[in-house]
C-alpha cells in the first residue's frame, strides 16, 4: 500500500524480491540523507582525466553491475562486473540506495591510476527533487567527478532543450538522454563532456549496458523495465 512518501509497505515489493520488506515510513532518513549530502555537492571542476568509466546496473534475480573504462582516445582499458543481491527495493527518487553500493564496490576495484576519470552513471544527478539523485550521491560520497546520463526525465520543466527545477537550470536534453551534473563538475561542463565524448564515437554507458545485461541473463525486472525512469 502506498500513500506518497510516508508509505505502508507490506507483502511483495518488486516482483518478490523483497517479500519480507515490512514498515511503516522507510524514507524520512533516506531523504534526509541525500539533503545532507545535495549540500556538499560540488557545481565546478576541471574534467580533464585520463580516463571515463561508464557505470549501469541491471536485474534478473540477482543485480548485476558493470563499470567500463575507456581512455580518452576511446580505447577500452577494462571491464568490471559484479553480481549480487540489491538490497533494496526499486523507489522512485531513491535509486541510490539501491545501486551505490554496486557502483562504490565496482569503483574500488580500480588502480589508483585508473581512478583518475570521470563516471557517468545510468541515472540522474542534480537534476533530482532533492538535488541529490544517485550520480550526485556516489560522487560525494567517492569524491570524485560524476556525470548522469538518464534514459528519462525524473523531474523539472524542459525550455528548448534545458532543464529547470524551481528556475534553476540542473540539466539537458541530448537526443534521447538526460544530462546533469553529479559531483565536481557544472551544469554546462557535464553536457560539453558526454556531448564530445559521444561526437567523438565514445559512448562508455551503452558498453556498460551491454555488460550488464548478458544475453543468457536477460530476465525481466519490474524495477529496470527497457526504458526505466532512472532516478
């Protein structure tokens, strides 16, 4: 049962996953923790990198997640996958408790050297209710610069291609992908960086997609449908 954000859960949660998920109000803290966090976020920073990882997650019975690097010429140095079980259920605007850990976990495993990128993440990022959707979330908490690449528009008016939450300007729209800045980079830094990258035939999320989603394991999630609303 739910009733906005002070839901009653109860039963299945997300196709069964989570038949033993019970409460009564199971986002007041989370919501104050990506407040304390949207304060610490970073709107400026210098993008020049060695490397871009490209970052996604996907669901069958268990989740899979899958980090692609890429050098700057477009080169693919590495791929990383993980496979576990989410801890948490699908809920709009609450996608990083439900995928950080994955992608912390995946960004750990990289070389010292190789952490000198920049992420862009399947999902939003100051463009967000809160201003802090997951790009912006593992940005901070990693501190390190992250971009979100959306497959959809959680939030805010669209004017001629911008993006405006509360007349501010959080994000684009770049063909069929939505822009924003996650952590350590402005607004236009984050559309200048994917749009070049992809001018430039570089597209690091369609090849973490693709990785995480293996033919033999492409089962149907209710929480990750083709076109999910990312957030």
């Amino acid at each position: 049962v739910k009733k906005k954000e002070g839901v009653v859960m109860e039963g299945r949660v997300n196709g069964g996953i989570f038949e033993d998920f019970v409460t009564s109000y199971p986002l007041k803290r989370h919501a104050k923790t990506q407040l304390r966090l949207a304060r610490k976020i970073v709107l400026e920073g210098d993008l020049e990198r060695e490397y871009v990882a490209g970052i996604d997650v996907s669901y069958g019975e268990e989740g899979r997640g899958a980090l692609s690097i890429f050098d700057m010429d477009g080169n693919l140095i590495k791929e990383l996958t993980i496979v576990k079980k989410a801890k948490f259920p699908y809920i709009p605007t609450y996608l990083s408790f439900r995928e950080g850990g994955f992608i912390i976990e995946l960004v750990k495993m990289l070389s010292k050297e190789e952490k000198n990128c920049i992420l862009l993440i399947d999902g939003n990022g100051y463009m967000h209710p809160r201003r802090c959707g997951l790009a912006s979330h593992v940005g901070v908490v990693l501190d390190m610069p992250t971009i979100g690449v959306a497959k959809s528009r959680l939030c805010g008016k669209l004017e001629r291609g911008e993006i405006y939450l509360d007349k501010e300007l959080v994000g684009f729209k770049m063909g069929k992908r939505y822009v924003s800045p996650g952590h350590r980079v402005s607004v236009y830094g984050a559309l200048r960086f994917v749009k070049n990258l992809l001018e430039g035939g570089v597209d690091p999320l369609r090849r973490a997609h693709r990785s995480s989603r293996p033919e033999s394991d492409r089962i149907s999630d209710p929480a990750h449908p083709r076109d999910p609303p990312i957030c």
